[in-house]
C-alpha cells in the first residue's frame, strides 16, 4: 500500500487565498497527494473561509489531490470534498447515512478517538469499510500529543477491522497559529523535523501523513515525499567522501530475519558488494550509530555492511563508512529482521 503524503491549509485564518493556491501546486509538482482543511476551527474568519474554501477544493480535484475536511454533525456536506472525517458527534446511524447519500466518497474515522464497541456499532449499522479510513488527530497544545504505544494500538484495532490510519507531523519552519506550537500527532514528535517525524510515523505503519502546519518550507515538503513505500531512510554522516559512498546510496538493503545483539546484519550486502574494490580505510573504535562495512582482510565476509548498536573495539578487517545522526539513531529499533532500508550520505563529519 502507498504511504500517501499531505499538506494542510486553512481557509479564513488569515493566509490569502494566491498563497494557499500556490503552496498547493508547488506541494502537487513535489508529489503530494492529499490536502487537510478543517471546517471547524473557532479561529475561522466566516466570510474569508467562504470565498477560499470552493476555489481551494477545486484546484485540489484539478490538481488530483484528494481533499480530506475535518467535518462536525449539523453541517453541510461541502461540495469538492472527497473524503469526509467525521469528528466526533457522528452516530452509527448518521456515519451509515452519509455513506448511501454520498457513496463516491470516503469517510474518514477520527482513529485516535475511535473505540472498538463504536466501530461494532458501525458494522451493525451496516457501514462498508472498504470505503472508510482512519486519520488521527494533531495536538496545538504542547505536551498533549499521543504516545506510540496508544498510536500503535489504536492503529491495531483499526487494521483488525481493514482501516487504514494516517497521522500529522510537525513543521518547524511555519507554524499554524493561534499556538504556534507545531500541530503534530506525537508529542515527541512536536520539536523533530519533518523528515525524521515522517520516517518514524512511516516506520510505525502509517498510511498517510501530512505536515500539519500550513506554513511548511519546500525543503520540509520535499523531506516528506522523500518517503519511499517499506524503505527506511537514513542519513549518513561521512568523514571524506569516497568513491564507495555513491555505491552505498544506490542500494536498499533488508535486515537479517535474525537480530544479532550488537550490529544490525543485512542479507544481501555482501552479494552487492562481491565486484566491487572496497578501500582499507584507516580503522578506528566502533561507536553507536556507526556503520561498517567489512573489508578484504575479512575474507568471505568481505561486503558485510553493519550498524553498530554499541560501542565496538578497533578492527583492520572493518572500515567506517560513517555514522547516523544521533537525532536519527532512533529510528534504528525500527530495523528489526525482515526490514528494507537505504542511506542518503552527507558529507559532515571531522575526525
């Protein structure tokens, strides 16, 4: 399933509509392909709200984004909308209503509210599945983001019943008011980057995540649709680049099934690298985060590419090709057997 990536605008709080526009066909061209707006926020200018709203949803539809809008009981169903999220206030009755007034779109359950005995209700109101989705809340308020553990086990409930849940990050480069406190879905996700935030909701299984904020930069939107379907991403941090640096950036390699205690192992490494020169580079000790590549003098090894869990004593049959940021080096308990990753190398670290 392709992780879908969105951005967010909000009609009437204050960004002209060009601007919005703009940002939406700049996002479209990077590779975006879904819009957040909410229909409810108290901030909303009314009359601004009203004129944004119809050219914003058109141009989205134009442009082949599917438009999500954050929707409460008692309103209209707005037009140009394809896909409803339905806060909370919908009954089982009124959620399998819509689905037959409105069966060429999509509706979209809030999945960090959503329980099991409410999505029992559902499929004994007769709501096709096949046609609902799951989007979690953002959090503007600081230190009332979600954890991973109650993100991963609403997200389980919801695949039990064959929903879908994607998930918000955090820009740092433009933030919504009236907080301006980053509208992220984790708290820990509240001070990360785009990039890392997206890589790690992608890791824990999302199926779609947008930049929360309305203000992102383009760097920020291109970060997130870096995000490659089932590949972890990883910065590396290299000393000098060598001409095996661009080999390594080519590849996407898969962890061993087997979790050894103090490296991660890859399966196909060595076949990758079996015709390739690989330098002796001067050796040194082994520190979290570092990734090693195994050399000539290591025999039928030679090609053994590894991540360093721990600290490693100095070895002449072990080359360091670099190291993950420390920001990063979380994301390597994503990195269990079975996993495909890929590294994106930088030039930035001295000796």
């Amino acid at each position: 399933m392709t992780v879908h990536k969105g951005i967010s605008l909000y009609p009437g709080l204050g960004m002209s509509l060009d601007e919005m526009l703009q940002r939406l066909e700049e996002a479209a061209g990077l590779g975006v392909d879904r819009l957040f707006l909410s229909f409810h926020i108290p901030e909303t200018d009314p009359a601004a709200f009203e004129c944004q709203v119809a050219p914003l949803l058109a141009r989205a539809r134009d442009l082949g984004l599917a438009a999500v809008g954050d929707l409460v009981p008692g309103k209209p169903v707005p037009d140009n909308l394809p896909c409803l999220r339905l806060d909370d206030g919908f009954t089982p009755d009124r959620v399998a209503e819509l689905q037959r007034d409105y069966p060429d779109r999509t509706l979209v359950l809030n999945a960090s509210a959503v329980t099991e005995s409410q999505l029992e209700a559902l499929q004994q109101a007769q709501v096709d599945f096949g046609r609902v989705e799951a989007l979690h809340n953002f959090y503007p308020h600081p230190h009332t983001g979600i954890s991973v553990p109650y993100f991963l086990k609403q997200n389980a409930l919801l695949r039990r019943y064959g929903i879908s849940s994607g998930a918000f990050v955090a820009s740092q480069a433009g933030k919504r008011g009236p907080l301006h406190e980053g509208l992220p879905t984790l708290e820990q996700d509240r001070h990360r980057s785009v990039s890392i935030g997206a890589r790690q909701l992608a890791a824990l299984g999302a199926d779609a995540i947008y930049i929360g904020d309305d203000g992102p930069s383009s760097e920020e939107v291109e970060a997130l649709c870096r995000l490659e379907e089932g590949v972890l991403e990883l910065t590396l941090e290299v000393f000098q680049w060598r001409p095996c640096h661009d080999i390594l950036a080519t590849h996407v390699y898969e962890t061993r099934p087997e979790e050894a205690e103090e490296v991660i192992r890859t399966v196909n490494s060595r076949a990758l690298w079996k015709e390739v020169a690989i330098p002796e580079i001067p050796f040194r000790r082994c520190h979290p985060g570092d990734v090693t590549l195994d050399n000539g003098r290591y025999g039928r090894y030679a090609g053994e590419l590894e991540i360093c869990k721990t600290e490693l004593p100095a070895d002449k049959r072990v080359d360091v090709l670099g190291r993950i940021p420390a920001a990063e080096q979380f994301l390597l308990q994503y990195l269990t057997g079975g996993k495909k990753f890929r590294f994106r190398p930088v030039a930035r670290l001295t000796r």
